[in-house]
C-alpha cells in the first residue's frame, strides 16, 4: 500500500489553485485523455454544473498526493435534489454529465494509484439516513469490477461496457496499410481511385489556434449536415445547442487549446470534410466529425481518417484513438479495444434498491424519448 495524502476538494477556489499540479500529473502519464485533463473539467464545471434552488449541484473532487506530488484526481459531482439542507434525492457521478461532449469520465491517476483514488472516493462519500443516494463509477473494466466485489455493502442497479479504440501506427503508411484487412483496403482504394476517377485531388489541412477558431462554423454546419445523414451510423447534432458551443469555445480560450486540431480535407479547393481532434504526448483523439452529403459517394470520411493518419506517422506520433463507441467504421481498422465499465450502485439497503431501481427506470425512459426527440428533429 501506498502512502499518500488525501484531499478533499470542495471549492471553486480550491479548484483553481488545482491547475499546476493537476496539469503536472498529466505530464507523467503516456496516455491520457482529452476529458481527464484539468482544462476539460475546470471548463466543464464552469458551463454545466446547476445552482438552481431544487437542484444544484455540489463540487467534490478526491485528490492523493504522494512525496507533494499529485497522483490521482477524479471529480466528482453531487447533484442534489430538494431544498437547501434537505436533499431527497442524491447522484454522485464524475464530470461530464453531458450530452456525448465528455466520451469517457474516468480518473486520472499513475497506475499504481487507481485502486487507492477509488478507496478514497468510497471513504469519502457518506449516506444521508433521508435521502436515496446514488453513485455511477466509470473506470477500466478490471479495476471496477474489482472495487465493486470487494465492496459488498453496495448493490449494482446497471452496468453496462465502454469500448474504446487506439490503433497503432508504424512509420510508414505502405507497411501499415498492408497489415490491414481485406475491407478496409478495398475501402481504401475505392476511396482513392473514384476520386482519381473524377480528377478530384484530395488535401488534408491541419488547422490549429486561430486557423481553428476561423472555420468553427463551417465545422457546426457540416457537423450538422452529418447528423441528418440517414444511410450510415446515425447520432443528433451535438452543438445544436449554444451551450456545447459555449463549452467548445471556452476549451478554445484555454491553455487546452493547444491540443486541438481541425483536419480539413478539401477536393480540388472545396472543404468536403472537418474532423475535430484533441493531440496530447503520442496520441491523437479522433473527435466529431461533419461532411457535406453531397461528397458522400467518394466515402470522403474514410479518406479524411486515412488522411489523418499519415499526417500523425509524418509527425512520429504513434496512436489514433477513434473514440469510443462499436461500429464497423472502427472495428475494420483492427484496433486494439481498451474496456471501460461503467456501473450505477447504490448501498445495500431494500428501501434504496427498490427506489433506485425505479428511479433508473425513470430516467432511462426520459433519455430514450429525448434522444427520440432530437433524432427527428436532425
């Protein structure tokens, strides 16, 4: 067991003065994700928290220092429902509440500290004897799985698995290219050869700070475009809404901009296709996307990946993460999949399961007729 000191975080103050030593430990990791990093989560925080009078939300983030140095951080949100002082309803979940914006909310911590930062949450977080108490994990599947059957005072209401995917890039396209399956290389060259056909000249374009911020609204026009695409794998337009605008904005007015990239893939001048991405050490994180419907026959998305990838192998940069999510236009690269586990729990009360298992119901009623909703009206 690892020494280290545990502090709890509870104030917006608090949570500024974070920014060093939070950024620090992002440094020693070789991978970390765009959603663990401080700039994500202080901007997160900063847009989607609620302080309504029946429902607000509480700052907790659990933090472990070990020789002065932070190991492990995992922010934590409590929303609270009720009057002031006397919450009925509890949910104590990670940042990222979000409408598909934050992809994976897990913690950020030296390998060696993941099981401690879960111990420390778990310690930290004490029932109300009134109040149905709620809690969501999300964390490598053997590391959840693990906490929750060594924890045998909480009971699981749902679980379901994250898949995410990382392909390994050498340093030369050819090689890589033919390690590939038969599909995607016939992909590849379908991709290539009707553009050739029609003596269109692809270009990829990496646009980065204020390059970026210029083509934002083509990026929202064609991402909403995609979404109303009907004969592919299909989802809403996620900044159809101000606010995850807003949230894109202010990553951009941050020190996270610097990881932010648009691709841009232009047919003989015409932009066609944007991809927004996130770079951090030797790994790029493929983010949403948006085409224009009319280039769709040229598969101009799988050309703007394979794009992609050459540019990383141009720069050494060895991974593409291709998000998570488990469709074909991820699984013919042959990925490596990187398991994630998600579970709601609740403690082990007959009163809490019952009403949690209701509660749950309810919910996940609500977001199925909103996704519903959303879906018709793209």
């Amino acid at each position: 067991m690892f020494s280290s000191k545990k502090i709890l975080i509870t104030t917006e103050a608090q949570f500024d003065a974070l920014a060093d030593d939070w950024r620090q430990l992002e440094t020693r990791l070789e991978r970390v994700l765009p959603f663990q990093t401080y700039d994500w989560n202080r901007n997160w925080w900063k847009i989607f928290s609620s302080s309504a009078l029946f429902q607000r939300d509480e700052l907790r983030i659990c933090t472990l220092y070990s020789s002065n140095e932070l190991v492990a951080v995992m922010p934590l949100t409590i929303k609270h429902i009720g009057l002031p002082g006397l919450s009925v309803y509890r949910y104590v979940r990670p940042f990222g509440a979000d409408p598909n914006l934050t992809e994976l909310r897990v913690p950020l911590a030296l390998p060696e500290f993941n099981e401690s930062i879960l111990s420390f949450w778990n310690e930290s977080l004490s029932d109300q004897p009134l109040a149905l108490s709620e809690f969501q994990l999300i964390q490598q599947q053997q590391t959840a799985a693990c906490f929750m059957a060594t924890n045998l005072d909480l009971h699981t209401l749902h679980q379901r698995r994250i898949s995410n995917f990382i392909i390994h890039l050498g340093d030369n396209w050819d090689s890589f290219k033919s390690q590939l399956k038969r599909n995607i290389k016939e992909s590849l060259r379908h991709c290539y050869n009707s553009l050739k056909r029609d003596a269109l000249i692809p270009q990829l374009e990496v646009l980065r700070g204020d390059q970026l911020q210029m083509q934002l609204g083509e990026f929202y026009r064609l991402h909403g475009t995609r979404a109303a695409a009907t004969n592919t794998v299909e989802h809403p337009d996620y900044f159809a809404h101000a606010k995850h605008r807003e949230f894109i904005q202010a990553l951009l007015d941050s020190p996270f901009a610097a990881h932010c990239l648009l691709f841009v893939l232009r047919l003989n001048g015409k932009v066609v296709a944007m991809r927004l991405a996130f770079h951090h050490g030797d790994e790029i994180y493929l983010y949403y996307s948006g085409y224009d419907l009319a280039y769709a026959k040229y598969s101009v998305m799988t050309t703007l990946v394979a794009e992609c990838m050459q540019w990383a192998m141009k720069e050494k940069i060895s991974r593409v993460n291709l998000s998570v999510g488990e469709d074909v236009s991820k699984t013919r690269w042959n990925p490596e999949r990187v398991e994630y586990a998600e579970y709601h729990y609740v403690k082990n009360r007959t009163w809490r399961i019952a009403a949690g298992n209701a509660i749950l119901a309810m919910r996940q009623k609500k977001k199925a007729n909103q996704n519903q909703l959303i879906s018709v009206a793209s």
